[in-house]
C-alpha cells in the first residue's frame, strides 16, 4: 500500500490543498504544518457568536457553530474552494470531523436525533457530483455518532447562484425554497442539527427553519456550519 502511495506520488504528486506543498506519503489533502496550524473559530457563548445573533432577529434555535472564518484573505479560504469547486468534498467531512469536538464540548449537538444537511440545487448537484453539505454532515456524525437524515427537507425551487450576490439580494433569492419531503417522520418534540457549508447572510438556513416550523411547530433546532462569513461590520 505504502509502496503505491510512494510510487504515484513520485508520478503525480500530490500537494496540500492550503498552501500547496508537496505533500508526503502519509498526508492527505493538507500538510501536516496546515492540519496542526489550522485556525479555528473560537466563540465561547451568545454574546461573542454573531451566527446565533444573526439567526436570532428572525428564528429562535437553541445553538448554532462554525468552525472557519470564510474570507478570502484567508489562506484556509482554499479548504472550501477545493471543497465546492474542485471536487473534494472528503475535506469537508475531515475538517467537520476534526473541528467539531470544539462545539460538541459547549453543547452543540447535545441530544440531537437528527443531522439534516441543507438540500442542494438538483441541476447543482448533478453538475457538481455531490452536496458538500451531506459531506459536512457526514463529519459531524462520525464525531457525535447521530445519524444523518436525508428524507426530510427537499428543494422544491432552483435559487441563481448565491456567489455574486449582496446581502438583500441573496435574501429575496432565498425565500420559499425549501419544503418537507412528504411522509418524512414526525419532528414535533424532536431537536434536529441542520449543517450546511457556509453561513453569509443566514437566509439559506432561515428558509429551512421556516420549511421545518410550519410542519413541526415544536422541533428544536441547532445550527452547524463548517465556513462562516466574516460580516461587514
Ligand atoms: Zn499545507
């Protein structure tokens, strides 16, 4: 195994997704110096976790996380680019699995029945091969042991791509998008993790919330996602 590891790294070598080195046999995706040096979001409760206060103007959820800042001056910027752009949703399951423990240690995820990654685009996730966020998703249940649960939002209308968009723009973009899958199981009583990639305006995961309170009134809900925007002000 070590020997092909070797040998097709001297062919096609391989190199860290953050700061391009060549990488080692024994590395995958980042260096070492990378994994060791990664610069994780530290907030320690609601007055510091400007996700929760955002969240908060429109929909009380009991907790919400993210691990990395999202900026591009940002060198760790690259994880999710390689995540959404290059196909290497596998990062997003190792960073989600490796930060978490922060956030399961201050209560996220505690007593959670279910992990609910946000649904993406049909034509997107066609494209792109995959739902980065059910990666995300993945991760977290690999750190806590709670299941992740695929039968319960769906996208019922395609929103234009959020990239260029300013804030009030991605807002409008992103009412009415999300609906609950028909005969999907009762969620009353129940707390749920919805887990997503990036948090910029939180209109994304507000949408799903609404989605999830007008069928299940009494569904608790927390709120996780790998990337978060660094806010204007
Ligand atoms: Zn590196």
């Amino acid at each position: 195994m070590n020997f092909w590891r070797t040998f097709l790294d001297i062919l096609l070598p391989r190199h860290c997704i953050v700061c391009d080195i060549e990488l080692n046999n024994s590395e995958k995706d980042l260096c070492n110096v990378c994994l060791f040096n990664t610069e994780y979001i530290r907030w320690e409760d609601a007055t510091d976790n400007p996700f929760l206060r955002i969240i908060w103007n429109t929909h009380n959820v009991d907790a919400a996380g993210s691990s990395f800042f999202y900026c591009p001056e940002n060198k760790f910027h690259n994880i999710f680019i390689a995540i959404k752009y290059h196909g290497c949703p596998q990062v997003g399951k190792k960073m989600a699995f490796l930060s978490f423990p922060y956030w399961k240690k201050l209560g996220l995820g505690n007593e959670v029945d279910y992990i609910i990654p946000v649904p993406l685009a049909k034509t997107r996730k066609f494209k792109r091969g995959y739902n980065q966020a059910e990666w995300i998703a993945q991760g977290v249940s690999l750190c806590t042991g709670i299941p992740v649960n695929n039968n319960i939002l769906t996208r019922i209308r395609n929103n234009t791509s959020q990239t260029q968009k300013k804030g009030h723009e991605r807002k409008e973009n992103t009412v009415n998008i999300f609906a609950v899958k028909q005969n999907c199981c009762d969620l009353n009583d129940k707390t749920i993790l919805l887990v997503d990639d990036i948090m910029t305006t939180g209109a994304t995961l507000c949408d799903c919330i609404r989605a999830l309170r007008q069928h299940f009134p009494t569904v608790r809900i927390q709120l996780y996602t790998l990337g978060f925007t660094k806010q204007d002000k």
